[in-house]
C-alpha cells in the first residue's frame, strides 16, 4: 500500500482481555516502529524492529505487551491481560533506516479498556 | 532524562497571519530534533528536522524552524497560515545514534481563523 495501514482503526475491549493490533508498513521499509498515545501527550516510543527481531523493546511498559514481526514485515502488538490504563491510540511507523528520523506513521489503532 | 516542552496547548491565528510554536527541550548533549504535523484522519508527518549545520532548517508546507542552542529551544514559523495548516503540532528529539526513539512534546492545537 501507499502508506502505513493499521487494524483495526477502534477496538474495544474489557477489562481482562486479549488484543492484538495490526501493522503493515510501507513496502520496504525494513525498520518498524510501535509508538502510544495517550488522551493530551504526545507518542511515547514502545519498540522497534530492524527486520525480523526486535533490536529495542526498551519501551514496553511491562512483560504484558509483547510484539512480533515473523516475516520482517507486518507486525503485531499484543497485550495481555488489558488494563484501563492501556486504553491509548497506538500508533505504528515504519522508515527505510532507523537514522535518518523521519518515520512515517500510520493513522493509529484506538483502543478502549472498559 | 530527556524532555520536550510545548508551552502552549492551543493557538489561534487568522489565515495570513505569522506563526511560531514554541519548543523547548532538555537534553544532555545537542539531540536531533524534529517537528511533526497530525491532521485529523491522518498519521503523523514529519515536517523537518535539524540534525547539525546550519540552524535555521526549512521543511515542507512553507515551515521552518531555528535551534537556538543557548535557549535550548526549536520553535516552528510560518510567514503566513492558511485554513489548511490547522492541525496538531508535535515537536520531538532523539538521541545520536538512535534516533527512531523520539521523545515527544504534548503538542500544540492549531485553529485558523477565516
């Protein structure tokens, strides 16, 4: 596709539940971002992936979240055990390479914890 | 720790007016910096970003932005707004050496006026 494609756009979830969010970043684009959002802040960086692995998961708030990418293209984001602290926009981006700083975001999966 | 400040929650201008946002961070060494635009329905877009050299950096949609070391400052200007830059603006650095961990400001509400 043209750009970043996330899914789904709204999830809402209880108390207790298991989420998964999609990712599918720009074709090529080897480098594959998770950020989250929550109502009135700016994005907080969760994890990164060059390729298949995982090369900084320094974000991850806690062992609840947890993120793959088999193939070195689309990604999943999955929580555990969902807490109404969770309920955030999360937002995924992809770039060519990690250093040149412009990642190009999709337009988010918002998730509310009831 | 690093950090981004953005004074000012929500800014009203008329179109054809000037426009800065400001942008203040703190940082232990000199860190890339990076403004981004989210319209609504959209994903984050990089406007422009200033890694070293000249300080005064332009970015695209008629942006630009001045890092002031002294003032550890990055503010963004525009000579003149139109209807269509009314979104939500979110300055950012990141470390050298790693800089797809952007930290972000809480960003800036932008209304244009007819």
């Amino acid at each position: 596709g043209a750009g970043v494609s996330q899914t789904p756009s709204n999830k809402v979830t209880e108390k207790g539940k298991y989420v998964e969010l999609r990712c599918d970043p720009i074709s090529g684009h080897t480098a594959l971002y998770w950020y989250r959002q929550s109502l009135g802040q700016g994005p907080e960086f969760l994890i990164y992936f060059q390729g298949t692995g995982a090369a900084d998961d320094s974000g991850l708030p806690n062992d609840r979240f947890f993120a793959v990418r088999p193939e070195g293209s689309v990604s999943t984001l999955k929580i555990q055990r969902t807490e109404r602290g969770d309920s955030a926009v999360y937002l995924c981006a992809s770039s060519l390479t990690s250093d040149t700083g412009e990642l190009f975001f999709g337009e988010g999966s918002r998730l509310t914890v009831l | 720790a690093q950090s981004v400040t953005q004074p000012d929650i929500h800014i009203t201008v008329s179109e054809g007016a000037s426009l800065e946002l400001r942008c203040n961070y703190s940082y232990g060494a000199t860190p890339y910096l990076f403004w981004y635009v989210q319209s609504p329905g959209q994903g984050l877009q990089l406007l422009l970003k200033y890694f070293s050299g000249d300080t005064l950096v332009q970015g695209i949609k008629g942006f630009e932005a001045e890092f002031k070391r002294s003032q550890s400052s990055f503010n963004l200007r525009k000579p003149s707004v139109h209807w269509s830059d009314a979104a939500e603006y979110f300055c950012a650095v990141g470390p050298r050496g790693s800089n797809y961990k952007l930290t972000f400001g809480k960003g800036t509400l932008l209304t244009v006026n007819p």
